[in-house]
C-alpha cells in the first residue's frame, strides 16, 4: 500500500486523443458524452403491426394507403382509420395504439381486431430512452459494444479517448537471451519478456519494444535505450533486482540518471521489486523469477498502467472460499496463484500447485491472486480469503466462471 502511494504520486493520466468510434472498443473516455436528442426522437412503432386511432368499441379500421412520396410522418390517421407500420418506424400523426400485426385479420381494405383497445399501447415515445443533454458515458468509462451501439446511435462518430501507454520491456541479466535462440548451458531464455509483453496488451498498453540487456556492454547500449524511455510512458524491467546495491537493474537506471523511489517490498513472491522515475515518467523494476514477475506486474505495473488511463488503480478483490489446503505458514504477506470459480454458491478458489517463485507451473489455471497476510496460520479447506481477480483473457489465463 505504501508503495502504492509513492507510484501514485509520480503518475497522472496521459493526454486525450480522438478516435472512431469504430475502434473505441475497450478504450477509456476522456470526457462525459452527453445525448444530444431525444431518443427516440419522435414517436415509433415498438412492434410491427397497425398504428391505430379509434375507441375501445372499435373492432375494423380502414387501411390508408400512404402516397409514395409520403412518409408516415407525414400521414395524419383519423378516427377509425389504420396504417401499417414496422418496428422502429416513425407513427403517423394521431396515433393511438399500434396493435401487433399477428393479432389482426386483414380482409380487403380493413383490419379486423378483437382485442381489448389500450391507448399508448405499443408505442415508443419520444425521449423514452434518453433525453437530450443526459449524461451517457461518464468520463473514464471503458467503452463496451453495448456502449458504442449506444453512441451511434446519437451519431457519435469520433470518442476522446485517454492515449493507451507506450511501454518498454527491458529483461535485464548476463545469463538472458532472447526466446527464440538456443541457449547455451549457463544461459536462459527470456520467457518474461513476452509474459510481460502479453499483459501490457491486456491492459490497453503498446509495447514499443521488447529489450534484452544482457552481455552488452552498458555504455554501448545506453544512446539506444535513451531513445526508447523518450518514446515510452512507462519502462518495466524484470531481472536485476536482487542486490540493492549493484543489482544490474539499479546500475543501469542509475547511468540513465533515474531516480529511485523503492527498492524492496514486504512480500512474496517478488520481494525485490522496485520503482523509479526518469524524466517523469514511471518505471517499475520487477523480479526476474517468472512467479514474481507475474505477481509483481498485477500488483505493482497494473495500477500504472491503469492511472495513466484515467482510471481506478484499486485493484479488483473479492472474498471466497478455499476448495483445498495450504499448509505453509508464511512470515511476511504472501500472494499466491489461484484459479478462482463463481457458482450459486458464490466464489471459490483453488491453490495451484508449484508456488516458487521460479515456478511457472502455477500459470496453468492462474486467474487471481490469494493475499495471505504476514504470520497467518496454515489454510484449510473451506477457510475464507481475500483474492485479487485478474483478467480471464491474458497470457493464458482462465475464464473467471466456469
């Protein structure tokens, strides 16, 4: 939570810009959006049928031709007369009830309706959805497809939308080289870089590169990586982090000229993360074991990523049961990978085998985070625990519902 705060501190939400509305989904808005008509904006048919002026006595209605050049809105009905109508059609004038077009029988020039006669009955007013100047999406709303048909539909055609982050992933570590090489025996491929790079997208962010700091030499290196933290909103690092006083990260940012904010965090696993800043903008120093660089990316890089989005940093957390046993007692907080459900019966969750921190086993079925408070005693099954729910869509993880 303190480091929360520090991080808080440096981050503010990135410029607006504007987009079409089609490609708006799952981006942020910058500002309210207002209608800007009533919706419906005069009176239509809610059903396909007959719009109808007449009584409660009245059982045949004379059909009225409407000229070609004539639109029903132009068309005024009179006492006992009928016109024929689809949903969502503008009701010619006088209208009463528009009477569904399976409870009528047409015969000749007529329209024969035994029902009960309802004045109003089948008809969408005008302003009935929405009046004109209500608030329609609030400012830092993520825009839904049930949202954006609502936006066309007052003719929305560009959204001023909060810019996605730009972010730099750096793996830092002489033993690091890239996935796609064969590594020799002293050597690992960098698997998070592209985990990492997996959930920057997740989070609407734009990954401008992927990074391997390795066996280069630093000064060599330094005018390249100058140029893209220049282009980046937000620079994550992974390896390095370990000793607090040489740890490669730490020695590289501070030849960049960063300043450091944290270094260190009560938990587990990812204890060794950290935050700087470098010419204002944020960058978030994770752990190189993969758990930890998962851990460390939910707790500490989403709240980033969101903040400068214009959204809420607070991270999602639901209470639920344990399905099964953990037997280890932890000495300082603990955030362990679940695989969360939710049913009748509420939510649940599962502890997934192999919780090292260099373990990536547990990623199979990962979609929540445990937080397990510092000295508490062993779980058991049926104990109740607070958990962070990730998003179902990333790197693999699983749905939330099953």
């Amino acid at each position: 939570e303190e480091a929360h705060e520090i991080l808080s501190k440096i981050v503010c939400p990135l410029l607006p810009e504007s987009i079409p509305l089609a490609d708006a989904l799952g981006r942020i808005t910058a500002h309210d959006l207002y209608a800007v008509c009533d919706l419906p904006p005069v009176p239509q048919a809610a059903v396909d049928g007959f719009a109808v002026v007449g009584s409660a006595r009245a059982q045949r209605y004379q059909v009225v031709e409407r000229p070609v050049d004539c639109n029903n809105w132009d068309l005024v009905l009179h006492s006992g007369q009928t016109a024929y109508v689809v949903t969502g059609g503008v009701l010619p004038q006088g209208t009463q009830m528009v009477i569904p077009r399976e409870q009528v029988k047409v015969t000749g020039g007529e329209i024969v309706f035994s029902g009960e006669f309802v004045s109003g009955s089948n008809i969408k007013r005008c302003g009935e959805d929405f009046r004109h100047g209500e608030l329609l999406v609030s400012k830092g709303t993520c825009l839904s497809a049930g949202l954006i048909g609502l936006l066309a539909a007052f003719g929305y055609m560009e959204i001023p939308v909060f810019r996605c982050p730009k972010v730099l992933v750096l793996s830092i570590g002489t033993q690091i080289v890239p996935y796609n090489r064969i590594p020799k025996t002293d050597e690992t491929r960098d698997s998070n870089g592209l985990l990492l790079a997996s959930l920057v997208k997740r989070e609407r962010g734009r990954v401008i590169a992927v990074e391997v700091v390795g066996k280069q030499n630093t000064g060599e290196l330094l005018p390249h990586l100058i140029k893209l933290f220049e282009q980046s909103d937000l620079v994550i690092t992974t390896g390095g982090t370990f000793a607090t006083t040489n740890g490669e990260a730490r020695v590289l940012l501070e030849k960049m000229g960063a300043k450091q904010l944290f270094s260190e965090v009560q938990l587990k696993p990812g204890g060794h993360v950290g935050a700087a800043v470098w010419n204002s903008k944020p960058v978030v120093l994770l752990s190189g074991n993969p758990a930890a660089c998962l851990v460390g990316f939910e707790l500490f890089a989403v709240p980033v990523l969101r903040s400068l989005q214009g959204l809420s940093p607070v991270l999602n957390r639901i209470r639920a049961r344990c399905l099964n046993p953990y037997s280890k007692k932890r000495g300082v907080r603990c955030f362990l990978r679940g695989h969360a459900r939710c049913s009748e019966k509420g939510w649940t969750i599962d502890f997934l085998p192999g919780q090292k921190p260099s373990m990536m086993r547990s990623f199979l079925g990962c979609n929540a985070l445990i937080d397990i408070p510092p000295n508490h005693p062993p779980l058991r099954e049926g104990d109740e625990v607070s958990i962070i729910l990730l998003d179902p869509n990333a790197g693999g993880l699983a749905g939330y519902l099953t």
